[in-house]
C-alpha cells in the first residue's frame, strides 16, 4: 500500500500560517479547523517567519542581476551547441 502526500498551494500555506501568526486560535485549533498536523502549521509559521526580512530586502534586485548573467551565458551555449548540431548534420548527411 503507497501513502500519497497531499500538496497544498502556497496560498493555503501563507493563509493557514498567518493565522497561527494572529495567534486568535491556538496551534490544535488550526490543526483541527483545516485537517492537518500540528507540525505542518509550525513548520509554515517559521518559514514565514524566517522569510520576512527579505521582503523588505534590497538585495532582491542584485539577485536579479546575477540570473540576467546566467541567461545570458546559457543563450550562448544554446547558440554553441545549435552551431555544432547543424554542423555535425551536414557532416553526416553527405
């Protein structure tokens, strides 16, 4: 017998772990109220916690620089490799 995990939305979460930020309800109250493990919810609040201060971080914006690289490096080993595909059919199809 396989056990399925149940996925949940990012939405879900961020709902589900700010009311245990709200603190009106308990954590066993959540738990009951939607279905889940107490652990889950406490594991959700943490990550929100956690996550926080990078909302209000400028860095983002660097982050953003070094993926603009990347993608740029990548295009170009696309262009490399689409060179040496169309070289390597014409070698072949003689």
């Amino acid at each position: 017998m396989t056990k399925t995990r149940k996925r949940y939305s990012a939405a879900f979460k961020a709902k589900v772990a700010l009311e245990a930020l709200q603190g009106e309800q308990t954590i066993a109250e959540l738990a009951s109220k939607h279905g889940l493990h107490p652990n889950l919810i406490t594991n959700w609040k943490r990550q929100v916690v956690e996550g926080l201060p990078g909302l209000f971080d400028s860095k983002p914006a660097e982050a953003d620089k070094g993926r603009e690289a990347e993608i740029k490096e990548l295009h170009a080993k696309i262009g490399q490799l689409v060179v040496e595909r169309d070289f390597l059919a014409k070698a072949f199809g003689r």
